[in-house]
C-alpha cells in the first residue's frame, strides 16, 4: 500500500499550539482509515497516547518524521462532514482548538462501544398541560407570516416575541408539523433542565417515539442511546437544552429557541459558544428557520429584528384571552419602619393567606440559595469570606456550615466573632431562610423548595415539580429555576421577594436581566381559568426597571434600555470580546494585562474604531486560589478583529511574560 497520513485535531494541543498534526497510518489499519474518526496518537515529547480525530487523509506531509496512529477507538466514523465542518467554524469563532469544538458534540466523554440503554419516557409525574388545539386568530396569522419562511430555498430566521402565556408552544407545534410534512426535522431548545421533561412530554403527545430529548442530566448511557437513534435517523424531533443544538440530525427545517434571552444558552467553558450563533450556522447550512421566542426577547434579538436581521412576530394576547396578573408593588423600607424585618410583606402574607383559604397554589421566587449570604460581627464588623475566592461565605441551616458558592470551601459556624469573640449577624436571606418564616407564619403549610441545594439527585427537578403539579404543596419557593416556562393551571399568585438583588451588578445587562425575571415570574400566575395576582417586594419602588416590569411593559423597557446601550456603545450596538487573564501570582496577572494591552495596541493602531477597555479585575477577582482580570476589546466582531485576538493570544502564550499566567478569548 502507498503511503497514507492522516490530518489528526489532538485533545491535547491546547488553543495556543492547536492545529491539524500530521500521522502516518499503519498498513494494517488503512482499511479504517477516514474522516470523523477517533483515534490514538502519540503526542509530546515523552510520546504519550492521547485521543484525537481524523479531519482528512492525504499522501504527503511537509513533516520529514512522523509518528504513527496507535489504535483506532471505533468502528465506523464518529463525526460525519458536516460537523468536521461545524468544528472548524467554531474554532474561528470561540477562540477554541478543534478538538474541543468537536468533544462537545458528543453526548459522552469516552467509550461509545458500551451497551444502548432501551430508551424510557422520563419521569414527571403526570403528564403537562398539554396547549389547547384550537389556535386563536393571533396565533393563525402568525404561523401564517411564518409558513413561507420555512418553505424559502434560502435560510431565514424570525423573533416571536409572545407575552406570557399566550400559547406561543401551540405556535412551535404547528410549525414543527409543517417542516415534518415537507421531510425536514427540528430541534426545540430550552433554558433549564427543569423545563426540559415538561417540554418532552408535550412533544411527544403530538410526535410520539420520534421525539429526544438531549441534556446533561441524563446518565451516558442514556444520552448514548439517544444519540444513536438521532444519528441513526430515528428520530426527527429533538428536544433539549444548549447542548442539544449539536444534535446529529440531518436536513433541519427549524430550529425553536425558547425563552431565548436566557444566558444558559451560552457556555462559560471552552468551547465558550452561544447556542444561538451555532444555531445561526445550521440553519444557514440548511436552508432551514431559525425562530427565536420570548415574552422578553433579549435586546440584542430585539434590536436585530427592528434592523430587520429577523422579522418580528407578535403574539400581545393570552390564549384564553385572561389579562396578565394584577401587580402590587410592596415597599419594603415601609415594611422595616413599621416593625417587621422579616422577608415577607404584610400585603404578601394577606395574599398567600386567600390562596391557602381557596385551595390556590403560590409561587415565590428569591434569587439566593442558602439562608444568609453574609455573616458578619455585630461588634468589631469582622466578616466571614472566603480563604480561597474574594466572595464572603453564605449561611447554609441545613448543615449548620458557611459555604462558598463559587469552590465549595466550607467550615462550621462558629458560636462568636474569631477577632473578638463578639456576637455574630446573620444579613440577607435565601431560600432556606425564607422557607423557615414561611413555616412560622403558616404552621403546617406545604412546601416545596427548588435550587441548587434540592435538585443535585437526578431526576429531582422532575420529581419536584411533579409534586407541585399533583397539589401536594401550597407553595414552590425556589431561584431562577421557577421563573421561566412552568404552566400551572392552579398558581394563581406569584411572589419577588426581593426584586433588587440583581439591579445593581457590574454588569451591562443588569437591567435587562432584572427586567426578564421579574416579567418572567409574574406570567407563572393565572394561566389557567383563575385570575393571577403578583406582589413584588422592592426598596426601590419608583425605579423604572421595576416599575415597567410590573406593567409587563416590555417595549417602553427596550427603548429606554437600547438608548443607554447607544450612548454606552455597549452590545447590541457595539460589540464586546474580552480577554480574561487568570493566575495564582497578582502581581504576574497584572503585568501580564498592561504586556496583553501593548501588544493588542500595536495591532489595533491603524483601526480607530477599535476601542480598548481595562484591564480591571473581574467582578469576582479571586476564585480558587486563582486571580482573574480581564481586558475587553470594543469592536465590531468581525473575521479580521478575531484573526488579531486568536494570533495575540498564541503569541503571549509562548513569551515570557506568559509564565503562571492563562489567557483566552470570549465574545460577551
């Protein structure tokens, strides 16, 4: 046989060093030889076995020495074309190796010859409510606007933009019938893993065994089998969380983003990607329809579709033509003048008491795990933080111990004040602590808590929420997970216990993201024949973000928020890619940021409108034992500003200054 290489994306070539490395392929394993597959290679100088992929095979190589493949890990190719292809763009695009653009679209991390789970329905304890089938003007004409777009040769993509509750899953279903009758398939995303049973069970009443479903809950066998009848055309409907995007499913007509302003849709490891960008690729791949939906699109989705990027469809009614909840406003600095320094207001109390009088269920959402986010002395002021992470330590009752949300670092509460043996303050709530007031002003109330601490076993979000379904609690108190996509016919009151928590972050999209959850929250209430009603419980009653929020006043929010983002030049106007530079010395991070900046300058020098910002310490500076600053970059993100970024970081990775010091990219 004539001499055959392989182009090999190795798993151990870090983003600085990334690139196709050439391997000779023994004679006896030539027959195998071919795109997509997984192989070992020795890499390195000590010639150690790691994993990598054949990209291509070619018969001549510019190296005069190669090394040789050592075994082949399958049968049959893994990756097919097109997501060698996929692998490639991302690589561009996130500032990633290839190797670990293509890892994430497998749905397990090593052996594929193991035995195929038979596929079961997953747990949720009683079916969801299942959308009415009798579609409402708004929503005909809607499916109507949206059914040349699915037929066009060329790949569109739309905003639905639905307040809550006005059957904008019925609207999903239609068009996912449409593109299954025309032979194409679809992917529906969803933000949270909690939401992802109640949307599978939906689908599948319509479209039975060829629904999947893809998330990281599911075991790896699980997640193979599914995999495998994607893969092996099974299946032409995928349900599923970020994740599911990379779904191996061929001729996709549609893909449906749901609520999808969530930042779960963008990942916070290498490969750093946004659902929506790779959806963006697929569907232009495809000649499919990308269709985002929210009651409260994200700006940067808003501002696209009135650029006419996207065409903007509009859903203003509930299905069952119900008004959105009524919204009190409680001012909670009035409720501390007044003697109670509790986390329930007076008006909130009398409204969980109708509900508990009328059988009705409530939902109340705190932003905060835990019982107290701060412990401090009421003496000297000493408080308690973290050894490994510049965060203080939160108050878990559970286990009596002071935990660290971002490593885990944790220690017994102490009886006094280590400095000066004062008595110690527990300040803040979140869940925990408002689950025990709960408990003392209802005695004998029913209550189901839902964060991170109630929901680490699995299947525990289905098994929670099917509880609350089946009415065996009067309240579901939980975090972010409560706030977006649940459907409860019997909520008729809905709670923000403390909507100021997220207004005030060092963050551009404060406001937005304040706005979202508020909204989200309120529109849990009264989705089915019963009237809703929201109290949201504030210090600052007359700010604007709030008081739009409870109006459900989502357009009067985009303008005066988009006018901020114009005059900032912040996204969706201007676009923002950081640099994070990250390091166990300080003062090696921080030389390494003012060396980054001078070296970005030099290249920056002839494009003026490139601006950039920093360096400054992360909002969060310290995390395991590891400093973190970033340097952001005001641009518009095109191929050219990319080339620049991926080739200054290659280049500070191999100088001195480098040393003890990690750097990598990221579009915010």
């Amino acid at each position: 046989m004539s001499q055959r290489i392989a182009k090999v994306a190795v798993s151990a070539a870090t983003y600085h060093i990334d690139k196709l490395y050439d391997y000779l392929i023994p004679e006896h394993l030539q027959p195998l030889a071919g795109q997509g597959m997984r192989v070992l290679v020795p890499f390195g100088r000590g010639g150690k076995s790691v994993e990598g992929v054949i990209l291509s095979v070619a018969s001549e190589s510019r190296v005069e020495k190669l090394k040789s493949i050592d075994s082949f890990l399958d049968d049959d190719p893994i990756f097919d074309e097109e997501s060698i292809k996929l692998a490639l763009w991302m690589h561009d695009r996130f500032f990633c190796s290839v190797y670990d653009a293509l890892r994430c679209m497998l749905p397990v991390k090593v052996n594929f010859k193991q035995k195929v789970k038979e596929r079961k329905s997953l747990p949720f304890g009683g079916a969801a409510e299942v959308p009415q089938s009798r579609l409402s003007s708004e929503q005909t004409a809607v499916i109507d606007e949206i059914i040349p777009l699915l037929d066009s040769d060329s790949p569109k993509a739309a905003l639905l933009y639905g307040v809550t509750g006005s059957g904008k899953t019925i609207v999903y279903i239609e068009l996912i019938k449409a593109a299954l009758e025309r032979g194409r398939t679809a992917i529906v995303l969803v933000p949270e893993i909690a939401l992802t049973p109640q949307a599978v069970s939906i689908f599948e009443s319509y479209f039975g065994e060829s629904v999947a479903v893809l998330h990281s809950a599911l075991g790896d066998g699980e997640r193979y089998s599914e995999w495998k009848r994607i893969r092996d055309g099974s299946v032409s409907v995928v349900v599923g969380t970020r994740s599911a995007i990379f779904a191996p499913l061929k001729n996709i007509g549609i893909i449906v983003i749901d609520e999808e302003q969530e930042h779960t849709y963008k990942s916070d490891k290498s490969p750093r990607y946004h659902a929506r960008e790779v959806a963006k690729y697929r569907v232009t791949h495809s000649s499919g329809l990308l269709l985002l939906s929210s009651a409260t699109p994200s700006i940067d989705s808003m501002y696209a579709a009135k650029n006419g990027k996207y065409k903007l469809l509009r859903l203003n009614l509930r299905f069952n033509e119900k008004d959105l909840p009524s919204v009190i406003i409680a001012d909670m600095k009035e409720e501390l003048k007044d003697g109670n320094g509790g986390q329930i207001s007076r008006v909130l109390r009398a409204e969980i008491e109708r509900n508990l009088d009328s059988g009705e269920q409530s939902i109340l959402f705190i932003n905060r795990r835990g019982a107290s986010p701060i412990v401090t002395c009421g003496e000297c002021g000493y408080t308690y933080r973290c050894c490994n992470c510049s965060v203080s330590m939160t108050y878990h009752i559970s286990n009596k111990r002071l935990v660290c949300h971002y490593c885990g670092y944790s220690i017994p509460v102490p009886n006094c004040c280590p400095d000066c043996s004062g008595k110690l303050k527990f300040i803040g709530a979140g869940t925990q602590k408002v689950e025990l007031e709960l408990e003392a002003l209802f005695p004998g109330i029913s209550i189901i808590r839902m964060d991170a601490d109630t929901t680490t076993k699995k299947n525990s979000h289905h098994r929670l929420l099917a509880e609350f379904r089946e009415s065996k609690a009067n309240i579901l108190l939980g975090t972010q997970m409560v706030t977006k996509g649940l459907d409860f016919e019997n909520v008729t009151l809905v709670g923000v216990l403390c909507a100021d928590l997220s207004l005030y972050m060092s963050d551009y999209r404060a406001y937005e993201r304040t706005f979202s959850l508020i909204t989200q929250v309120i529109g849990r209430g009264g989705r089915g024949d019963k009237a809703g009603r929201a109290v949201i419980q504030t210090f600052t009653p007359k700010n604007k973000v709030i008081e739009m929020a409870a109006r459900q006043d989502y357009d009067s929010f985009y303008e005066s928020e988009i006018a901020v983002r114009q005059a900032l030049g912040s996204p969706p106007v201007r676009d923002l890619l950081s640099l994070t530079l990250v390091g166990a010395d300080e003062n090696a991070v921080v030389v390494a940021c003012d060396y980054l900046k001078y070296m970005l300058q030099s290249y920056f020098r002839e494009m003026p409108n490139v601006k950039l910002l920093g360096p400054a310490p992360a909002p969060v500076a310290k995390v395991k034992n590891k400093f973190v600053h970033k340097l952001m970059v005001n641009c518009e993100n095109n191929k050219r500003v990319r080339e620049i970024l991926a080739h200054v970081v290659r280049e500070f990775a191999g100088s001195k200054k480098s040393r003890g010091v990690v750097v990598y990219a990221d579009a915010e």
